[in-house]
C-alpha cells in the first residue's frame, strides 16, 4: 500500500496582493512552503546563469542573472519570453520536486506560485490572496522604481483577480490587517484537515 502523500496547496495572487505574506501565515502554521520566486532567484544565482547568458548574452554580471538587462532583452518580445521560459521551467519544476519528496512525510505542504493557474500546476486546492484594486494599486506602486507603466505591464501578464477568485478554493483577503489573515488561514487548514482526515 502507498504511503499517503501530503496535501497540496497552490497559493497564487496577483502582485500586490498579499500574497508573500500569506504564505508566511502558513509557513507559521507549521506548513512547509516552496516559494518559487527564492527558487528562481537561486536558479538566476547558480544553475541558470550560464544557459541564459548563453541564449541572451549581456544579461549576466559576474556570473549572476542581472535582472535588469535579461528584463530589457525580453519585456514585450513574446518569443524572447518563451525561450527564457524553455530554460526556466524545467530548472523550477526540478527544484518543486525536490522540495516535495524532501516533505513527503508532511501531511500539508503549500507551493507558492505567482502564475499558478496561467501554467496549469497541478495541486489539490488553490488559494489566493487578494485585495481590493484600489488597495492593490496603492501597494505596487508604492514599491520603489515601480511606474503606472510597469504597473500596467505586470496586471496585462496576470490572470485578472476576479478570474482567480472564480477558480479558487479558497480566498484570503488580505485588507483587513494581519490577524484577520491569519484567521482565515487557520480556517483553510482546518477545513483541509477535515477533509484529508475522510480520505
């Protein structure tokens, strides 16, 4: 007989969300969290490096992914994207992997992924974090070197909030301070735990 696998949980939100901080409610909850963009910056640091100055020269410095220049080599060139994608995604999924068989033991586990529902990940339950516009917009660009231009560029790439909500399993809204978060997190928890307990 197999052993049980953990729970999977996809944690997404569009940027501004919330959604950083909702997977540390989790991960406070004692849940073991991938987090995909630490992995990506990892891979930009190591493994990847080499594979992406080879396909878009210029766009390392001393051996390290400059963010900077691989995003002026690919922002609004379709192709450029799916080749830097065609690197990227494998290295990631690998990292997933590894991540998920050194917590097979866990009876939860939660991958926080930005383009979750956009590259159809496969997980038991969806939960996004979310907030009102005005209090999205209010956040990003707030952040420094962020412009309503590269604001606007960044929501065009995401899944609307409203599109992620309609597939969600759960939501957490994250306007109403830290506490309520929480709350809302130990009640997706509960209820997971319920279910997982019946299977």
């Amino acid at each position: 007989m197999n052993a049980p696998r953990p729970y999977v949980i996809g944690l997404t939100g569009s940027i501004g969300m919330g959604k950083t901080e909702t997977a540390k409610l989790f991960a406070a909850e004692g849940v073991p969290v991938f987090d995909a963009d630490a992995a990506i910056h990892d891979l930009y640091a190591g493994e990847a490096a080499a594979l992406i100055e080879r396909e878009f020269p210029g766009a390392t410095k001393k051996g390290v992914v400059d963010r900077a220049a691989l995003s002026a080599k690919v922002t609004n060139d379709p192709a450029a994207l799916a080749r830097l994608e065609a690197i990227m995604h494998p290295l990631v999924q690998a990292a997933q992997d590894r991540f998920l068989a050194g917590n097979a033991g866990a009876p939860v586990v939660l991958l926080d992924i930005p383009l979750l529902l956009e590259t159809g990940v496969k997980v038991d339950a969806v939960v996004v974090a979310s907030a009102p516009a005005h209090i999205q917009r209010q956040r990003v660009l707030s952040r420094p070197g962020m412009s309503e231009e590269k604001f606007a560029a960044l929501l065009a790439r995401q899944m609307s909030d409203a599109e992620k909500r309609a597939q969600a399993h759960y939501v957490v809204t994250t306007d109403r301070g830290l506490d309520h978060a929480r709350e809302q997190v130990k009640m997706i928890l509960a209820d997971i735990r319920q279910k997982t307990c019946a299977r």
